[in-house]
C-alpha cells in the first residue's frame, strides 16, 4: 500500500476552512447583493417621492391657471370646472403611464 502522508489537512483543519468558505461564499451572495439592492431601492423611493411632488405642483400650477387666466369663463355656475379639468388632466397623465408601464411589461 502506498504511503500516506499527513499534511495540514487534518480534519479539524478541514473543517474550519470549510466552515470559512461557506461564509464567505454566503455573504459574497447574499450580504452584498442585498445592500447594492438597498441602494437600488433607495434611489427608486427618492425618485417617486420627487416625481410624485412635482406631479401635484404641476396638477396645482393647471388649476391655478384655469381659475386665473380664462377671465370670467368659469364664474359662478362654472365655478367647478378648473378642478375637473384638472382633475380629467391628472386622469389622463396617470391613465398613459399604467399604458405605458402594462405596454414595457409585456414586451419582455
């Protein structure tokens, strides 16, 4: 029989370097894609928030325009017309994203 020799692979050794490349190989796929998705995620929620107030500062700019520059048009009776207007404005805009969204998801 051939002889063995006894390296420094001795089974406590073994094991610990085993236990040492599971968690290295678990936090190279999982810990660090996690926190570039934080990152992701982050940068998405900041963005929603921004577009979301610049959406109801435009809605509110719409209205404020209606109500000011059309005159005597929308006086008395009338007086509803620019918030539905506005209203039908932000309908429309909100109708052509989902289309949008439904549409880019149904390419891939």
């Amino acid at each position: 029989m051939p002889d063995r020799r006894r390296d420094d692979t001795s089974l406590p050794n073994l094991a610990s370097e085993l236990w040492d490349l599971v968690r290295a190989y678990a936090k190279q796929e999982t810990v660090e894609p996690i926190k570039g998705l934080g990152r992701f995620v982050a940068f998405g929620m900041a963005g929603s928030v921004l577009l979301g107030i610049g959406s109801v500062l435009l809605a509110l700019a719409v209205l404020r325009a209606l109500q000011t520059e059309t005159g005597t048009l929308f006086d008395g009776g009338w007086s509803f017309a620019p918030y539905l207007l506005t209203l039908v404005v932000c309908a429309v805009v909100i109708i052509m994203a989902a289309s949008a969204i439904r549409r880019k998801g149904t390419d891939t």
